[in-house]
C-alpha cells in the first residue's frame, strides 16, 4: 500500500507572531520541537499563543500529527508521529509546519498503528531521504503519502498498537514520577535554603511542616542582619564556590581508539540523560573528563537550562566540553549542588552572566558561575537535606535507566509488530521477561 490509499495529511495554519507570548496560556502551538526524537509528544519548549484561533485549527485530543520541518544538522525529528495529548486546561493549536493526519479509510487502517508506523526506521529513511533544503529540512504530504509499506490485517494493527501503547504507557509514568521526584527535591530545597520556611515556622513558635524533631531542631529561631537582607542567625553570605568546585582535565579520546568511554554530550542530556557508550575513534574531539560526584552544567545557552546529575560515573567518563562539571566540597553534596544549580532563582542568575551576541552560541563562564551569592547553612542542615533529597534524586536515576531498557524493548518489537511477524502471545512473554 502507500500511505496515499489510507490517509491525507493536512498542512496547518500561520499563525501570527504578534500573539507568541512567553508566559503560559491555554493555547500552545505545536511546533517540531514537541515531537520526542523517536517520535512521541514531549510537553516541553512550549509556545504560547494569545490570539484570535480558526476554529478547524483547534487539535482534538487523539488527534495524529507529523512534523513537516527540521534543522538539517540534525533531522531528528522531520516526519515522525505523535498524538496530541488530552489536558484539562489547555488547548493545542495546528501550526504550518506540522501536519494533520486525517484517515480516510478506518476499517483498513488504525490510527493507533499508523502512530507507531511513522516510527520505523524504513519509513523515517523515506522521509528523510526525500527531504529538501540546505539549511532548514523539509517534507511535505505528497512525499509522506508517497511511502510504500505491507499492510497487515486490522486485527493484527489493533493487537500490536495496544502492545506498543501499553509499553509507551509505562515508559510516560517513569517519565511523570520523575518530574514529581524532581519538584519535590526541588520544593524542599526552595523551603529551606531560599524561602527559609523552617526559620520562619519557628520564629512564630510554630512546628516547621512535614518536618520531624530531630530536623526541626537544627534551624534557629531567629533572623539577623546581612548585607543581603534578613538571613537565618547562624548562616552566612557566601558564593557557590564555596560549596563547589570545577574539575578540570582533558581528555583525547582518539589517543585510545579502542577504549569505550562513557559520554556525557549535551545531545545525550536532550534525549534521556543518560550518557552514550562509544569508542574512543568515533568521538572527534577533546572532552573534559567526569570525576565521581559530579554535577554537569550546560555554560552553552543558559536559556535552555541542563543540569544533569549522573547516577553513576565510571572510570572512564567525559563530557562535552560545553559542560562545567562541578564537584562537592566537604561541606555540601551532589544532591545540594544539583538543586542549585537547578533552582530557578540561580538559573535566573546564571542568565544575566551570558557573553555572544547569537542566542544559539551564548555562554557563561566559569569563574563567573562561582562567584554568584548563596546564603550558606551549616553543615548539619545540608547534611539534613542531602539525607532527604538523596533517596528521591537517586530512584530518579533508577527510573531513566529502567525508561531505556523499555525504550529498548519497544524499538526492538517495533518493525516485527507493525509487520505483523510478532504476535501478540510471544511478545508479551518477551515483555514479561524484561520487566519482572
């Protein structure tokens, strides 16, 4: 079959620029930077839109949708699927450069299934094969629709997209606990190191909340005066070097060709935080090497916040060296630098630190970075929150790694399913295998 004799993809609506707003609203505009690389919807980099909305534009939850433009360096994203997700309190809006697919035959194909065929390496080879443009890559319906394919029974779609649909189910959930881990770690260190809550509480002779004795016990009573303003009595006025310092060394992974090293690259940080495994001769140039404990951040366009905290660093770990990899000192932790770096008072921070005039080659400089001002607790109250957080941030870790051996798992019964050559008894026991 070709995709032309069961669907038709529909171009979407210019949207005019003078309603983009930054903060958010109810109307976002999908662009290809919503589509997961793989495929899929990813609720980030979201634009917002405050404007006048044709109706037919408005997408319905469920709805089919495939990216029409990508950068050409790295078409990651150029023709791949994704289902608009269903939200309480948002409304998702078709733009230009993503298209609609509209089914026009059901009884023959399922929507479902289609989803996932846009997801094969045979199609994404035509899609991206068939691409035109130097500097920005596109697609367009005709070429999509021109994709040739065996198309199995409608019954054997249905089983495979509700196999495939049930693992993507569980990889969104590890996906959404970790952003509820991470906002919890992140609250905590909010309430005690910014917002000074526990202080607070007991100023007004009030029990700190959610805080057991033993913890409650380690913050004054009491405010005093700084050069900052009101800080907890005991606490004192410092800068981020003072709880963390930048590794240094160079790494020339040529000079070992045949070694696997562990790479830590701002791609890898955008895909799933997790680092690639690669020979020494495929990694082109000189890298900065990851001690254990450290904490990795992007100084490459501050507006796009990276902060990675790696839940294990081997022997032979290196990061891009757009990375600032910065380590503990005895009086903090991992977990302690990687929330502040994260918070969004010091990443705001960060911002204001940037050099280069291109948004897409800003940076931040170092020395700059450990000099920012902190308000620095004693020692028994970071101890306390790296105590609280560690559990928390460290299943966060546990969670991306069990989300790639699922991801793995689906890439890997992907073509046999959509072929119709897996059926269903044998892939659930492989499923089952894997996830016991």
């Amino acid at each position: 079959m070709k995709l032309s004799d069961l669907i038709r993809v529909k171009h979407g609506f210019a949207f005019k620029g003078e309603h983009f707003v930054d903060e958010p609203t109810s109307d976002v505009l999908l662009t290809p930077g919503n589509f997961a690389i793989g495929g899929g919807f990813q609720d980030t980099k979201l634009k917002f839109y405050r404007g006048p909305v044709p109706e037919e534009y408005i997408l319905k939850p469920g709805s089919l949708v495939v990216t029409m433009t990508d950068l050409s360096r790295a078409a990651d994203t150029l023709g791949y699927g994704a289902v608009v997700p269903k939200h309480h309190q948002r409304r998702y809006l078709h733009n230009q450069r993503v298209g609609l697919v509209e089914v026009l035959q059901p009884k023959k194909v399922s929507k479902a299934w289609l989803h996932y065929l846009m997801r094969t390496s045979e199609y994404r080879a035509w899609v991206v094969g068939s691409a035109t443009g130097s500097t920005v890559r596109h697609t367009s319906p005709s070429r999509i629709c021109d994709f040739e394919f065996d198309l199995p029974a409608i019954q054997v779609q249905e089983e495979a997209a509700t196999v495939l649909d049930a693992l993507e189910s569980r990889i969104d959930l590890l996906r959404q606990t970790n952003a509820t881990l991470e906002s919890i770690a992140q609250a905590l260190f909010k309430s005690w190191f910014i917002d000074f809550d526990p202080v607070r509480a007991k100023a007004e002779n009030r029990e700190p909340d959610g805080m057991d004795a033993a913890t409650a016990v380690l913050f004054p009573a009491e405010f005093e005066e700084s050069a900052q303003g009101l800080i907890p009595k005991g606490w004192r006025l410092g800068k981020f070097g003072d709880l963390a310092e930048l590794a240094k060394g160079s790494v020339n992974p040529l000079a070992a060709p045949d070694e696997e090293f562990e790479h830590y690259s701002l791609p890898a940080f955008d895909a799933e935080q997790l680092p690639v495994f690669e020979r020494g001769e495929t990694i082109k140039s000189n890298k900065t090497r990851v001690p254990a404990g450290a904490v990795l951040q992007s100084k490459l366009n501050p507006h796009i916040p990276r902060v990675w905290l790696p839940s294990r660093i081997g022997e032979t770990a290196v990061c891009s060296t757009e990375f600032l990899p910065w380590v503990a000192r005895e009086a903090a932790s991992s977990e302690l630098v990687y929330c502040v770096l994260a918070g969004a008072s010091f990443e705001a921070s960060v911002r204001t630190l940037v050099t280069g005039t291109s948004n897409s080659h800003q940076r931040v400089k170092p020395d700059q970075v450990a000099a920012l001002d902190l308000t620095v607790a004693p020692g028994s109250i970071a101890r306390a929150f790296t105590d609280a957080a560690r559990p928390l941030l460290g299943k966060v870790g546990e969670n991306r790694l069990q989300a790639k051996t699922l991801t793995e798992l689906r890439d890997s019964l992907l073509p046999r399913l959509i072929s119709g050559r897996l059926r269903l008894p044998e892939t659930r026991r492989q499923i089952e295998e894997i996830t016991a």
